[in-house]
C-alpha cells in the first residue's frame, strides 16, 4: 500500500491478518457453531423484513395525509396501494408458515399466548430462531431489552436497553403494549411496576421482558400457553 492506495497484495496481507485475529479469537472464546438459516427461514426474513418496510412506508403516508391539502387524492391513492401489497405479503407469510411443519406447530404455540399476533409470531420465526435454546437472560440482550451498564472507565452510566436486534424489538414492543392489556400476568406485573413509581415507558420495556420470557419458555418446553407465567422455569 502506498499514498493511501489499497493494492491488491495489501488485501491479501489484510485478509491474512484477519484470518489469524478471527483464529485466534475462534481458539480463546470457543464460540457456539450456529448453522445457516434454512431456505424457509430466509425467506420468511425477506418477507417480514419487506412488510417492514411497507408499514412504515403506510405509516409515513398517512402522516402526510393529515397536512396535505392538493395532494390528498394521490395519497389516498398510495394508502390504497400499499394496503393491498401489505395484504398480500401477510398472505404469503401465512403460506409459507403453514406449509413449514416446524413453523406451523412453533406459531400456534407463541399466538397461544395473549397479546401476541401473527406479527410477533412471524418476526420470533424469522428473526429469532434461537428462541426456546436459550435462557431469559441471553433472550433478553439478544433483542436488547435487557438492562446493560453504560460504564467508561471510573465513570459509571445509566442502566439502559441498547444493541441486540431493534427491528424486532419495535415488533415485541408493540406486543407488549397490548399484552399489558389482554395478559393477565403481564398486565398485573405492569400494574405493580407502576404503583412502585416506575416510570411507564421503563415499566413497559419491562413488560417486554417477561413477555419475551414466557414466549422463550414456551417454545422450550413445547406447551401452549395455560394462562400462567412460566418464564421463570427457565
């Protein structure tokens, strides 16, 4: 490499070193083998992934619809359009689940389970396949609603929810909301938080905790929901 030129034989030596440090790390760390997604998994992250992206797009067109004036026939048009397309991507999700066995048998376990909706149970299937093999700590940092320190050297920071995959932490969000609702256990536990002065926004995440607990424990243990709290058998 040289005036801040990347060559060819730079990348090589680059991709040697990297090769050693991931060897090394591989040797002192001994990390869990994970296999690939399957072929039904992928495609089911494909899809939950676009209906994503569909609904915020539905979600920012009616939020022009509220200030618009001479455009709100074309966008009431859009509205339209991408009401049918999230019609059709949920039918194709439904499909595909139906057609995987494993898939079928895990969503009727999790929507057993007041206050979670077919998308929670797609997102758990596609963005969570770990679900059910680990324990409600590693469930919790994995979609980042577990309390982590932010710490930097003497300094000692807020216990605050970061990292861990926030797409379907936005899903389980809104599932709790209603679970705090409609889920008895759920809902007494955020009436308790609640009456200790817990803030509602910390007492929800915490909400999102225990419902992602008991949905770990169930899909660990293969039973439906019975209207009990299971998640700290695990």
């Amino acid at each position: 490499m040289s005036g801040g030129t990347v060559t060819a034989a730079g990348l090589d030596n680059l991709d040697v070193i990297d090769a050693q440090v991931l060897a090394r790390f591989a040797e002192a760390v001994k990390p869990q083998p994970r296999p690939l997604p399957d072929v039904a998994t992928q495609a089911l992250r494909e899809l939950v992934r676009y209906r994503r992206q569909l609904t915020e797009s539905l979600t920012q067109a009616r939020n022009r619809l509220h200030r618009a004036t001479v455009t709100r026939g074309e966008i009431e048009d859009d509205i339209a359009h991408l009401r049918q397309k999230l019609a059709a991507v949920d039918a194709r999700i439904t499909r595909l689940i139906e057609h995987v066995p494993f898939a079928r048998s895990r969503a009727e376990l999790l929507r057993s389970v007041p206050g979670v909706g077919p998308a929670l149970t797609a997102a758990l299937l596609a963005e969570l396949p770990e679900l059910g093999v680990l324990n409600r700590k590693q469930a919790a940092a994995l979609v980042g609603v577990a309390p982590l320190n932010r710490d930097s050297g003497a300094r000692r920071g807020r216990r605050t929810v970061w990292g861990g995959r926030a797409a379907l932490r936005s899903t389980l969000y809104m599932a709790a909301v209603v679970a705090a609702r409609y889920n008895a256990p759920v809902r007494a536990f955020d009436l308790r938080l609640l009456e200790r002065g817990k803030p509602p926004k910390l007492a929800l995440t915490a909400c999102m905790r225990k419902l992602l607990a008991i949905l770990n424990a169930i899909a660990r243990n293969g039973q439906p929901w019975h209207g009990a709290s299971v998640e700290h058998s695990s």
